[in-house]
C-alpha cells in the first residue's frame, strides 16, 4: 500500500466549545495555530501515526477572500458543522499529483508560539468539493508532522479505528485513490457522498467522532 490514512477533519463553528467537548471525552487537545491569509484557524489531537483537526472559520470575509478559505465556507454552508474530509500520507507525493493530474501546494500554519508549520498537499479543494475524494498531504519535517506526539490520551485512544466514506462510484474511488483502499477507510457506496463517520480505539472500546 503506497498510501496510509492520516488526517480526518471535524468543521466546527467555535473552536473552544470543540475543544471542550474532545476533552470530555478523555482526549489531549493540543493548539494547531491559524492558516494565514485563509481567515481559519485549527486544534489538533494527534495519535502519532495520524491526526484528528478540528477546524474552524475565525474570519468569513479572510476567509472569503481566499482561494483556499472559500472552500472551507462553502462546506460549512453545504453541510454545516460535522466530520467534512480526509486525507491520506503518499509515499510519492510528486507520482500522485501527476496520476490525479491536480498540481503540489505549499501550504503553511503558525502556531501560537510563532512556529511556522508547513507541508505540501494536492487535490485539497477538490476533496473539499467532493468529500468522498481524499486529499494527498505530506511534510517535509518530520518533526513537524501533526500526528507525531508521545503524549497519552487519558482515556488510553491510540487512533483510528474505522473511517467510513460513502463514494458514488467504486471504480471512480479507486482511480483515485490509486488502486486500493487505505487501511482503517470502510467504503460503501450511496449518498450523499462524503464522510460518514470515524470511531477511535481505546482500551474501553470504540469511541465515535463526530
């Protein structure tokens, strides 16, 4: 498999309540920091191998003004609040721009303390369009990946157990994703498309999200 499941994203409209409510449930929120330029803004709970963002619109008209945060509004108006898109890790990113046929993005976010965060991604818009598509994303630093944390959530979750997407076409959801279906993604097919649902593993049992 040439391709591993490591971002799911909740659209959330206040990102303290998000927070909050994760906490509740026993996971470790730690600060994402702002898109600059893009009028959104982020928390992240990593599980080392890949990540749940939550992530809001703190600025409609930044957020209006740009082509990377137009999307995010549309979704939101779409959809509203909820599980939105999903991303997988390539190993090749350059091969997979080139197979999807969409260009590599460098992307940025800043952290409170300052810190710039940066990766490179393709087909984010499209996956935001069409939510049943994931997006491709990978990070030049290692030690800037998101997921990456020894921390341990108090309610012992160690990540992803099961992501369900629902794609209208199973051939089209293939050529996408290159052939085959990332580990921990269930596709079935239906409408509307887009993500379903995520559950968490935990010593206690499966946790749902979203």
């Amino acid at each position: 498999m040439d391709a591993r499941l490591v971002q799911v994203i909740v659209l959330v409209t206040d990102l303290s309540e998000a927070r909050r409510r994760m906490e509740a449930l026993g996971l470790i929120v730690l600060e994402g920091g702002r898109h600059p330029g893009r009028g959104t803004a982020n928390v992240i709970v990593p599980f080392g191998e890949h990540y749940l963002e939550l992530l809001a619109v703190i600025d409609e008209t930044e957020a209006l003004s740009s082509p990377q945060g137009r999307p995010v509004v549309s979704a939101l108006s779409r959809r509203g609040p909820g599980l939105a898109r999903w991303s997988v890790e390539p190993l090749d990113l350059e091969a997979t721009a080139t197979r999807v046929g969409h260009p590599i993005e460098r992307r940025h976010r800043v952290l409170p303390d300052g810190t710039d965060v940066a990766w490179r991604s393709v087909a984010v818009d499209t996956a935001w369009a069409e939510p049943w598509r994931c997006a491709f994303m990978t990070w030049d630093d290692p030690e800037r990946h998101p997921a990456r944390t020894a921390l341990v959530h108090p309610n012992g979750a160690t990540g992803f157990s099961r992501l369900d997407v629902v794609a209208p076409d199973r051939a089209l959801a293939l050529d996408w994703l290159g052939g085959e279906i990332p580990p921990g993604v269930a596709m079935t097919l239906g409408s509307p498309p887009g993500v379903r649902s995520l559950t968490l593993s935990s010593p206690g049992g499966e946790i749902p999200i979203g």
